[in-house]
C-alpha cells in the first residue's frame, strides 16, 4: 500500500488523467499481483456481501449481551409510516446503518470497512443511492475503490483503530470514506471526493472510543448512523462548491495527533467515558461470565 | 496491508479482534494439528476472559478448530456442532503470564491421539499471532505457508534447513530461532513466500537430530503434519 497522502493519489489521477478510483485499482493490481479483472471481481464480492447482509436483517434477533438487536426493524417501521420529519434517504441511510451495526454485533456476516465497529457506515450510504438512484453496479464498485483510497491513506498515516486512535479513527474514518464515494457518485472529481472526506472527518475530530463492557454495541451500533449521515451532509457540501479551509491531508494530520493525544481510558480500555456509567456497571455486571 | 485490509475482511461479527481473530487462531491450531479434533481444552487470558463471551470468542475459537473461517455462517453454532460431533471442549483461564491482552492457550487432542498445544495472540484487525507452539516460542502470522522445525540444538541444523529451502527456490520471508537451554530443544520458524514440496518434509522428518516437523500451508487440503 503506498499513499500516504491524497494528494499523492489526486497527482498521479491528474498525472495519467485517470479518475481517483482508477489510481486505487491500478495500486492494488500492482500491490497484489491481481488482474484488473481480478481485483474487480473481489471488490465485487465485498458489493454482494453488504447487500447480502442488509437484506438478511433480523429484527427479531438479539446479541449475546442481549444489548443489541432491534432497533433497524423500529426505524424502518417509522419510516413506513410516512410522517417522519426527514425525507427518505437520509432516513433509510440511518435504517441501514443501525441494521448493520446490529447484525455485526449478533455476529453475522458483515464487511469490516475499515472496521467491524464501523460496518454499516458505508453500506448504508452506498445501498440506500442504489436503491434510490439509478445507477450501474459498475461505478458503485468504483466507489468503493475511492472509500479504499481514503480509508488506506488515514489507515497509513493515522489510524482505522479504535485502541489506537479513538473513535475518530473507526466511525471518522468510515464516514470520510463513504463521502468521498458519494461524492463520486454524484459527479464530483478529485476536488469534491478529498474535500467531502476531510469536511467529514473534521466533524469526528477527538470522537472517544468508550464501548459499555468492551462490546462493539453502545455506542457503536448508534453512531454508525452519525457516520453515514455526516457522510451525506458534507458530500452534498463538497458538490455544493464549499471547501474545508484545511487541507484534507492536514486534517488527517489532526487526526493522527489527536489520536496519540487521546488519554488511553478513552481508547477501546472501558476505562472512562460512557464505559464506567452507572447504566454501563449494570450491564457489565449481568454479563460478568463464567466460563464453565 | 492491503486494499482488502480496509473494503474487508468479509467477517462474522461482532469484533475482528475478538471474533475474526480467534477463528483464526482456533483454524491455524486445527491445522497444525493435522488431523481431526477430539478434544479441545481452551485457556483464555486478559480481554479474551474478559470479554470474550459478549463477543463470542467461545464461539469464534471452537469454529476455528472445527475447521471454519472467519467469514462462516456457522461460527456462531459451533459449540452445538462440536457438541453434537462429539468433541470435547472444555473453557478455562489460561495459565500463562505477562501474555498480550488478547490471548488464548489451545490444547488439541487428535483422533490419533496426536496433541498440540499453542499459545495464540489476537494482535489487532483480524491479525493474529501464534506466540508458543507445544511450550516452545514460535511467533509467526499464519498468512505464510510456514515451516516449524523441533530438533535438538546442535550445530548445522540451521544450515541443513535453509540450504535446502534455497535448493528448493522457496524463498524465506521470515526466520525465527528459539531455544529453551544449550544443547536442549530448540525451534526453526520459517514463514516462507512459496509453499515447501512434501517430499522436502519427508526428507526433513528423517533428519538426524530432528525431533517434529509441523507444516502449516496455504493449501486448503493439504496433510500438514508429519
Ligand atoms: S466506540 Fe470504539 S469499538 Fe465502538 S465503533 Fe467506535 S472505535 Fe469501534
């Protein structure tokens, strides 16, 4: 994997006048050894398995904890009737990203983008535009060269862990991703792809990582639905002509230090934050477990 | 890391070091067992004990040691499917120390009464590494075919392996040497970037001085041990 920066990515796209994504594309075959054919059809595959997941839902499961599961099936079922306040993208982008979480956390088959934690950001953006917009299998496949592109630059140059960098570096990053492909999809070019990402991003900065009994499920589940739909917020953004007035690689920079910054009791520990609530001491202890 | 590393790993969820990790770990004992599994007895350590039963490790290393991987269906029914297969697992704490936060000591019985023991790490993504095999330091990632040598710490071993390694054009990615005293047991791990001919394993297993030869390949079918 070799960006470290978007502008790297966006020269060499401006270099060889090929789209971001093809960069991306153009790497992996190299990284790999892969056709192009090859390396599509992988990318494929991850298409099929998100939309796979998001068709299985199952409201009527819950997880082991017994603190997730549910709550996909509510908001669809809101969203049905017809009288919510928001319209129905941004509606069902919140449904899906919530379905995903979910299913993760009853440990169903999901893509990790970047991250299990983090699953249902993109897919939630991605599957709701194709249920929504017509458009060719072929460019939602593109997208997801150009979310690979971002999440590969924050993973080389801050972090896609939650231990490592908070949760800026999971929900943040999968949210900068999935803006950068919708801005894509919408007819952005390299402009409007790295600032969709960094408007995003920057609106995650110093986001903590506080998991109730160090489960992937309060608050993670929730706040994919933040992800996703800051996602749609700062691309729609970005294609109106507005620009992050720092440079998208110096907010990943932010990030990265911020990161380092971040007290470890707030970094995947269950030390501090929403971890150590009286609600949080509740669960944990009903989980407390014994190992026969 | 890799493209896939961040559209992916296609995993079962909910945590890649806690669920996908583990499978991994139970898969790589599995297979450096080598034959089918008739016991099974699990030590977990730190995060692994702590938090494992929320996120289904329990689950995670048994579908590994069934032979599944992480992106399997039916990982959340191993232990019924172990069950009902008759394997023997049994959950404890590990007796280990001073081990990385997410660990796991697997002790295997095979239906040939072969046994392993391994120590594996859950090192973050879906990453792992097998820290100990049988007792011994090893170290190495299971995304390698890798070569894990027990002999006696004598002279010229060393040589004898990676000689043959080059004559046979594998080329080494990794090479880790352990011993537990001067002149004792010691071990050779080998990640390679090409899988080892079996007929170099053979001729290995037969070398003067070499106590157990374990092969993990790539190779989905392959007979891995010797
Ligand atoms: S709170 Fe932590 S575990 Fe949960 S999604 Fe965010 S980074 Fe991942």
């Amino acid at each position: 994997m070799s960006f470290k920066k978007l502008s790297e990515i966006t020269a060499i796209s401006e270099d060889k006048k090929i789209p971001f994504w093809q960069v991306i594309l153009e790497d992996d075959m190299k990284e790999r050894g892969v056709t192009r054919e090859e390396s599509m059809k992988t990318m494929g595959s991850m298409l099929d398995t998100i939309t796979e997941a998001d068709a299985k839902y199952d409201e009527s499961i819950r997880s082991a904890s017994g603190m997730a599961g549910g709550d996909g099936g509510k908001i669809e079922t809101f969203r049905m009737k017809g009288n919510s306040l928001i319209d129905g993208f941004i509606l069902e982008v919140i449904e899906k990203a919530v379905k995903m979480g979910e299913s993760n956390a009853c440990m169903k088959r999901i893509v990790a983008m970047p991250t299990a934690g983090s699953c249902g950001v993109i897919p939630a953006v991605l599957l709701t535009y194709i249920k929504h917009k017509n458009v060719e299998r072929e460019r939602i496949i593109e997208a997801l060269y150009v979310a690979g592109g971002i999440g590969e630059v924050i993973a080389t140059s801050a972090s896609i862990s939650g231990a490592e960098g908070g949760c800026q570096a999971e929900i943040g990053s999968a949210g900068a991703m999935a803006a950068g492909a919708l801005a894509y999809l919408e007819g952005g070019g390299n402009e409007e792809i790295v600032h969709a990402a960094a408007l995003t991003l920057k609106n995650m900065l110093g986001l903590t990582c506080d998991p109730v009994a160090g489960l992937v499920e309060v608050p993670c589940i929730k706040r994919n639905a933040a992800g996703a739909v800051n996602a749609v917020v700062y691309s729609q953004m970005a294609m109106a002509g507005v620009r992050s007035a720092i440079e998208p690689d110096e907010v990943i920079d932010s990030m990265n230090r911020i990161g380092r910054l971040l007290p470890s009791c707030l970094k995947e520990t269950g030390q501090e934050g929403l971890a150590i609530t009286k609600s949080a001491e509740k669960i944990t202890e009903r989980l407390s477990m014994s190992w026969q | 890391m890799n493209l896939f590393d961040i559209i992916g790993p296609v995993m079962v969820g909910p945590s890649s070091s806690h669920t996908a990790g583990a499978v991994k770990i139970g898969y790589v004992a599995r297979r450096l067992l080598g034959e089918k599994v008739v016991s099974a007895d699990i030590g977990l350590y730190g995060s692994f004990l702590a938090t494992g039963k929320g996120h289904g490790t329990d689950a995670a290393l048994v579908a590994g040691i069934l032979g599944m991987k992480m992106d399997d269906d039916n990982i959340p029914n191993s232990l019924k499917i172990a069950k009902e297969k008759g394997i023997k697992v049994r959950f404890g704490k590990a007796d280990i120390k001073d081990a990385h936060p997410n660990s796991v000591e697997i002790k295997l019985v095979g239906e040939n009464g072969r046994q392993l023991s391994i120590v594996g790490e859950s090192v973050g993504g879906s990453l792992i590494n097998i820290a100990k095999i049988d007792g011994l330091d090893a170290n190495f990632s299971g995304d390698f075919p890798t070569l894990i040598v027990h002999n006696q710490d004598q002279p010229g071993h060393v040589a004898e392996v990676t000689g043959m390694l080059a004559e046979k054009s594998v080329n080494i990615a990794t090479m880790q040497l352990y011993r537990a005293n001067r002149g004792g047991n010691a071990v050779m791990v080998i990640e390679c970037d090409q899988e080892v001919p079996e007929k170099y394993l053979e001729w290995l297993k037969n070398l003067d001085g070499v106590n157990k030869v374990t092969y993990y390949s790539l190779i989905e079918e392959g007979k891995n041990e010797f």
